[in-house]
C-alpha cells in the first residue's frame, strides 16, 4: 500500500456530508481489521507512518473539518486493535493534543472522548497521561478567561473521569477546586458543559465512599458553600456576570448534589423518560424537557456512551448533607421563580421533581401548593416553556403521589385547554408530546385514582392525530388503568382503521377486521408513507386482546 492509498482512505473522513463520511469510517475501520492484519511487519510499519504523518497533518490543521478526520482516524485505529497499532496509541495520544483548545463543540466532544478511549489503552503509561492532562486541564481553568481553554478543560476532565476513575480519583481535590470556575463563568455554555463534568467527578467519589467517612464530606460542603454564595452574589461582582448568571450556576450545582443524593429516585426517572420515549437519553436533563441537541460524531463513534451516563450512585454523605439544609435549599430555589431568564427557568424545572421526591412529605406540605400554582402559569405561557411544565408536573405528580389528588381537577383543566376539542382535530407537528408525557406519568403515578379524570381526556388526545407519542402515551395508560384499556384499544383502532381502510372500525368484526387491515393497506394510495407506516407499526405493537372476542 502506498501513501497515496493512505491517503484516500482519511480523504473521506473530511467530507462535510455525514453519508460520505461515515463511508469513509466503515472502510477504514475494515482496513484496520482485516488488511492491517494480514501486512508483513515491514509493510506494517510504512502504512502506519503514513498513517502518523496524515493525522499530524490533520490534527495540526487550522479547518475543523480536517481535526475531526485526524480525531476519526485516531478512534479506527484504535479500534484494529492490532498489537503493533497498540504500541502506537501513545503517540496519538499526543497529537491529539493538538486539538485542544477549541470552541468548537464537535471537535471537543469527538477530541475529548477519543481521549479518554486511548487512556484506557496505553497500559504502563495511562498514569502519567492521565496525571498530565488533568494538570492542563487545572492549568487553563486557573488561567485568565479564555472560552476556548475552560470549555476544552471542563470537557477534558468529564471523560477523563468517566473512562479513567481511579486516575481521576487520585487528583479529585483538584478538581474541585477549580471547577468552581466555570461553573461561574459568564458563558451558558460554559457553565452547562462544567455542570456535567460535576456530575462525572459526583459519580467517581460516590463510588469510592464508605459511610461515616467525614473526612470526604468537603468536597461536597465546598459545593454547597459555593451555590450558596452565588445565590447571594450581586451583578457585577465577576466581570460580565449578571444575578441571574450566578443564579443559573448554583442551580447547576445544586441539581447535581440532588441528583447523587436520592438514586432510587434517579432509576424510577430513568426507566420513565425510557419509557416515554425510546430515544431520548434520560440522563441528561437538558435533553429530557428542552430541545434535543445530539453531536453525530458522538453517536457514530461512541455507542456505548448512553450506558457510561445513566450510572447512577448515591453518596451517603451528600444525602445527609442535603438533609439537613433540605429547607433552606427548597427556599433558596423557589425564590428563584421570580426570575425571567429563561436558563433559570429551565432550571428550576429540572430540580422542583428532584427536590420533592427527596422529601415528598415535607415538600408537600410547605411547597406544593405554591409549586403547582408557578407550573400552571407557565403552562398559560409560551410554547416552549409550556413544553417543560407538562413534564415537569408529570414528574412532581410521581414524586408526591397520592398528596397530588387536591389538584387533580386544576391539572385535568389545564390539560383539556390545551388539547383540541372533540371532533375538531388539529394539525399538531408533534408539539403535544409533554402533555402526553404528562398524562402518561399521572396514569403511572396515580394508576385507578385517576381512571375517571383520564377518560374525559381520551377524545381529545385522539383528535391530536396519529403519532408515536399517542401510541405510546396509550400503551402506558393502558398498563397503568387496565379499566380504560378497552376505551383506548377501541379509540386506537378507530384511528387505524381509518387510515388504513378509510372507514370506522366496527368492534363486532373483532378478528377479521385487523386482518383486513392489514391487507387494505396494501391498497392506500402512497400519499402519506409516512402516516401509513406509523399505522402499521402500532397495529402490529400494540396490545389489542380486548378486541379478538
């Protein structure tokens, strides 16, 4: 193989056209398994040279389309995982240095996990990697303000906790004392990408903890301080850092002390935002009740990230901590609700589940009737922020239970508001899937209690249309108050009878009339594929028993 070769195979790997690119992935990837292989030692040696000088080149470069092909050749040969390519990782250790740092969010999610991959392969050498770049990362966060260097930082340290925890663990003082930083910075994005670096390193001295070691309860004292006191910050004080900056910081922190406090609440939120929606990723927050931002070099690359971010650990000692100033924190946050930043707001409903579920009782008595009372006004309000209270209040209502029910009419009101009413169907482009969250999580939390409440809804919810958030919505319900699953089998097979046959669906033919279905289908005319599959795919899905006798 000559360099020219070589020099084809990154080629694709710069194409700003995800089709070619991930081409180019799946071929380097099988030349890596495969010829790499077979090559005499000598041969091997000269590709691999190639090879070096390409991702050196490309690393080096100023064009970010060309460091995310020199990061992608990186993570293909890597994967060979070829004895001779092994003892190469650690000089691509270095080149990947090179990219760093950059603002530039695909580079840096793409640099900063590949990272964390080659530290795991470098053997005899991963302690001194590690140990070097935690102490740039130190570095360029102790540095003055440069966007660059602390997104890069904060980046770096969150892989580098995940995928080297022991590492990590051995250097953990450090960070936080300079993750502090950042997580005041006057940038959003900044503080955001810090907050989950946070909860990377929570994850890391969780797992190391064991019950009554006080001596570790400063790293999360050091938290809490530090929320506390940008809670009493005033505008100013930092350089471009306005009130609602510092409030949005301590609410970053603090979600993160709630979230390794309470794990049984963290797996039943997981397996819920699962179950609403297959693929969403349910540990991250931002992406459970605001708009869905994925890198796909993340997800082409590294499949097995979702598993690596829904760990869940409790500290004992952050559950005590969060306790015994559980009153004040519910004071301090709600006091927020006054705010008009929208990134503040967010917040709060991110946190207001987190917080009643660690105390239910407590938060129902002092704080739910005033929680309640906020959600109902934003779901007056606009869209988005519509959008995040339907979630959120279906979360406080599996949070609190039964203490709900005094507000169950105010809640059905406003739902029946926003949905259409009965035989006025609406073209809705997936804008109802919260309030179908929502509805599906007072089914979970109050299961019969509810059964009356929810019936009235079910017209209205059918005359939305057809989707995948209705099926599933039905599907849970249906589980959840197995007296309405008729109702629902009913109403849903109506709606599939009549895209699929352009006529209501007649229960008596039970049997016969899915059949037929199924083969009228294969007359509709194709106008709507789109719709026409959906309706396929939820009959052939869905649970309808009830409806074959």
């Amino acid at each position: 193989m000559t360099s020219f070769q070589v020099s084809d195979l990154v080629a694709g790997l710069k194409s700003r056209h995800a089709e070619t690119r991930h081409k180019a992935i799946r071929e380097l990837l099988h030349f890596t398994k495969t010829d790499l292989r077979e090559m005499s030692q000598e041969a091997l040696t000269q590709v691999l040279d190639d090879f070096n000088q390409q991702i050196h080149a490309l690393t080096s470069s100023y064009d970010n389309n060309e460091k995310k092909a020199g990061i992608l050749t990186i993570v293909c040969l890597i994967g060979g995982d070829t004895e001779t390519t092994k003892s190469r990782n650690i000089r691509y250790a270095y080149y990947l240095r090179n990219v760093f740092p950059t603002t530039d969010l695909n580079v840096l999610e793409l640099g900063a996990k590949t990272m964390g991959r080659l530290a795991i392969t470098l053997g005899i050498k991963r302690g001194e990697y590690v140990e070097s770049e935690l102490k740039r990362a130190y570095e360029w966060l102790a540095e003055e303000r440069n966007e660059g260097k602390r997104l890069s930082a904060v980046m770096i340290l969150r892989e580098l906790a995940i995928s080297m925890p022991s590492y990590f663990f051995q250097h953990v003082n450090g960070f936080f004392n300079y993750i502090m930083i950042p997580l005041r910075d006057p940038k959003e994005q900044i503080r955001d990408a810090a907050a989950k670096a946070l909860r990377a390193a929570l994850v890391v001295t969780s797992q190391r903890e064991i019950p009554e070691q006080s001596n570790k309860a400063h790293w999360y004292i050091q938290c809490y301080e530090q929320s506390m006191l940008s809670f009493a910050e005033q505008p100013g004080r930092e350089r471009g850092l306005s009130r609602d900056d510092h409030v949005h910081g301590a609410l970053l922190i603090l979600n993160e002390l709630l979230r390794c406090s309470n794990a049984t609440w963290e797996k039943k939120y997981t397996s819920l935002m699962q179950k609403l929606d297959s693929e969403q990723d349910p540990s991250d927050d931002m992406t459970s009740l605001g708009s869905k931002v994925q890198s796909s070099w993340t997800a082409q690359n590294f499949p097995d990230e979702k598993n690596q971010n829904t760990l869940v650990y409790e500290s004992s000692i952050c559950k005590k901590l969060i306790a015994e100033h559980y009153e004040k924190i519910c004071l301090d946050v709600m006091a927020q609700q006054i705010s008009r930043a929208h990134n503040v707001h967010q917040m709060l409903l991110l946190m207001i589940p987190r917080l009643a579920a660690f105390n239910r009782e407590a938060y129902a008595k002092r704080h739910l009737k005033s929680t309640i009372n906020h959600l109902i006004t934003f779901l007056r309000g606009r869209e988005k922020e519509k959008a995040m209270a339907f979630t959120t209040l279906g979360l406080i209502c599996v949070a609190v239970e039964s203490d709900v029910q005094q507000y169950l009419g105010r809640i059905i009101e406003i739902i029946k508001l926003t949905l259409p009413l009965k035989d006025t169907p609406k073209k809705r482009n997936g804008s109802d899937t919260p309030l179908f969250n929502c509805v599906t999580l007072l089914g979970f939390a109050m299961k019969e209690d509810v059964a009356n409440e929810v019936k009235e809804l079910l017209d209205p919810m059918c005359a939305t249309g057809l989707s995948s958030q209705l099926t599933t919505c039905f599907k849970e319900l249906s589980q959840n108050l197995p007296s309405l699953k008729k109702e629902i089998t009913d109403r849903l097979l109506n709606m599939l009878s009549l895209i699929l046959r352009k006529k209501p669906y007649a229960p008596n033919n039970g049997e016969n009339q899915i059949v037929q279905m199924f083969t009228t289908a294969m007359l509709v005319e194709p106008h709507d594929a789109s719709k026409l599959v959906l309706a396929l795919r939820t009959l052939g899905s869905f649970d309808f028993e009830w409806n074959n006798t």
